[in-house]
C-alpha cells in the first residue's frame, strides 16, 4: 500500500494587495460565548472527538498535542451555552514576513458548530489583517468538514492535484508543525 498522498492540499486567503486591505465579510461580531483561551485546555481532546465521527487516518488533535505545537499561536473557541464545552475553535498565527496560517480549525458537527466555526475563522482573518499579515495559508482536504468553510471565507487552492483516496483522511496546518 502506497504512503504518498501527493502534495498538501493547500489553500491560500490574500489579506492585502498592493498594501490595501481586501474585504473581509466575515467575524465582525463574535458570537456568544466567544473568548480567547491559552494551553493547556482540556476540552480541545473533547472537541475533537465531536468533529471526528468520520475521520479514519489523522493524528488525534488532543491537548497535549495543541500544547507540544501551538506555542506562538493564538486559539479563539466559540463556547456552548453552559461551558463545558467547545463548540468550535481556531488556532492561528502570523509570521514575520507578512504570512500567516491557520493552524487547526475545529467544531462540532451541528449547524450551531459550523456557524461558530466560521465565526472564529471569521474573526481570526481580521485579527491577522489587524497585525499586518497579507496572506493566509491553510491545509485541508475538500472532503474534510471544515472545507466549505474555508470556501466561504475566499480561501483558494493553491494545489489543487489530489492524488490517491484518502477520504477517509483529515489533515490540517497542525500537522506540518513540529513540537516545540
């Protein structure tokens, strides 16, 4: 059985060009129960195994992983309404050379989740304009459930040469990066 999945599937948000803002629709407002949360936090390992129903080959996103990888990240959670839970999250960063990366987008698989999902992405995007990132990368396969979010938040395929079946596969920016 072959261990080449071709390259990342890779998605692409410009923020800015020619040093001029691009329109951003998204996370004007942040939704109820809406914060910024710092590692360790144990209810990421929860979260995941909400988003991961259908997931067959993936590294599990746990606590313990986010805290090894996300060391200069920022993580923006949506919460549900009693706080035992989070209903969607995403980690983030800018770089130094005006590119930044969305490093792990994560929700629930209700219709509340993905709103809340694409409200903190939303929300993220602005914050990484606010600090002078031009552009966005991203890593996601088009069958995974964060996708379509992407998607509405003008991400592009910058790859677009899928090779091989990994369906049942998730990958994201979390796992190109490298424990601390």
């Amino acid at each position: 059985m072959p261990n080449d999945f071709g390259p990342a599937p890779l998605l692409e948000r410009r923020l800015k060009l020619a040093g001029v803002p691009l329109l951003l629709p998204f996370g004007r407002r942040p939704r109820a129960g809406f914060r910024e949360i710092t590692l360790p936090e144990p209810r990421i390992s929860r979260l995941w195994e909400r988003f991961s129903v259908d997931v067959e080959v993936a590294v599990a996103r746990s606590s313990k992983l986010f805290e090894e990888r996300l060391t200069s990240h920022r993580i923006f959670i949506v919460e549900d309404g009693d706080r035992y839970a989070i209903r969607a999250l995403c980690a983030f960063a800018v770089a130094d050379d005006g590119a930044s990366e969305i490093a792990e987008p994560l929700h629930d698989r209700t219709v509340e989740g993905l709103r809340s999902a694409s409200n903190v992405l939303g929300l993220a995007l602005r914050t990484l304009s606010d600090e002078g990132a031009v552009l966005v990368r991203a890593w996601s396969l088009p069958h995974s459930g964060s996708f379509p979010i992407y998607l509405r938040h003008a991400f592009v395929p910058k790859r677009a040469a899928f090779v091989g079946d990994r369906k049942g596969c998730y990958v994201s920016g979390l796992d190109f990066l490298r424990a601390r």
